[in-house]
C-alpha cells in the first residue's frame, strides 16, 4: 500500500468516524427530548437490540454502587 492509499484511508476512516460521532450526538439529544417528555418508549425498543452483555456493563459500576 502506498502512502497515499493510506492517507486515504486514514482520512475515509475519519470522515466516518466524525459522521458516527454526529449520529451519536443526534440520537442523545433526542432521547433527552424523549426524557423531558416522559416518552421513553423508542429508548426501551432500541435498547433491545443491545446485547445483555453490554448492558450490563454499562450498568457495572452502578451495580457495584448499590451493594
């Protein structure tokens, strides 16, 4: 590969992971809406296609807290 090519893929890789970051930013000030307007009924159905194992994790220090 030369060094363009990897330039270019470096900078493909970054445009992508600027537009996933804005994405992210979008859906979190909608589900703050959704918070504030007590309508939390698309967060519960996106939340189920998060596997159980990442869940929990990201429960984890929560758990811990609360024993």
């Amino acid at each position: 590969m030369t060094n363009v090519e990897r330039i270019a893929e470096l900078a493909a890789t970054s445009v992508e992971s600027v537009n996933d970051l804005l994405l992210v930013s979008k859906i979190i000030k909608k589900m703050q809406r959704d918070f504030d307007n007590q309508d939390v009924s698309a967060i519960e159905r996106l939340l189920m296609f998060i596997p159980i194992k990442h869940l929990e994790s990201f429960l984890e220090e929560d758990i811990h807290d609360e024993t």
